[in-house]
C-alpha cells in the first residue's frame, strides 16, 4: 500500500503521475489521502474543494485501472502529522507526497509538514517538486 498524500497544488499531478508509476511496478493499491487542518470546524467550501480533488484523483486511478482508495481526514491536525499517522494505522509501504519550496524564514515561521512526514515516518518516503 502506497499512501500518496494531495491537495489542490501544482505538484499535486507530479505525483499522481509518480503513484501510478510505482502502483504498476510493485502492483500496489493507492490510497489518497488529504487533510483538513481545521478538522470539522472548516469551511464548507474547503470541503467542496478537497472531495474535489480527491474525486479526480480518484478517477485518475480508476482510469488506468490502479486499485484505489480515497480518504479525506478531518481529525484537526497539522497535514504531516496527520499523514504519518495515517501511514502507522495502514501499515503503509511508502508515502509520495510534494514539496513547495520556501525560504529558511518560512520554514521557520510556518513549519514543513514535507519535513514532518520526512522525520517521523513509519515507512520510506519519495518526495516530488
């Protein structure tokens, strides 16, 4: 099982690309993940949103007929932690997730969720920008 962790950014396509790659090579089911940080708490056009591009991601798969599951975590933590505790309870292969880049600066003022999930994963991750 590859977790593959998405939202609505540009390298969000970059690694959907990379999962179906890596699903067909270790014949792998995809499981989407995307976190809402705020939990139950976030707008309801956040929502919209993220089924949004979950439901393309989905489809996605589908299409290139790739086993696929789709979950959207509304537990209120931060997305890195909330990937990597996802990963502990599947008992994940591996995680693809993107990058953004950022200054130093706001690494520091903002965290890196990508960092997070590096440190504390329970399986190896890839990484995409």
């Amino acid at each position: 099982m590859i977790i593959v962790g998405i939202d609505d950014s540009k390298v969000t396509q970059e690694v959907l690309k990379l999962a179906a790659k890596y699903a067909r090579a270790f014949n792998a089911t995809i499981v989407l993940v995307t976190s809402m940080k705020g939990g139950p708490d976030v707008p309801r056009r956040e929502f919209v949103l993220a089924e949004k591009v979950l439901s393309k991601a989905e489809v996605y798969f589908q299409e290139a007929d790739i086993a696929c599951e789709a979950h959207m975590s509304v537990r209120g933590l931060e997305p890195g932690e909330d990937i990597v505790r996802f990963a502990e309870e599947k008992k994940a292969q591996q995680i693809l997730i993107g990058v953004k880049r950022r200054s130093k600066v706001g690494k520091l003022l903002f965290g890196s969720n990508a960092q997070y999930v590096i440190l504390n994963a329970p399986c190896p991750v890839l990484t995409i920008r």
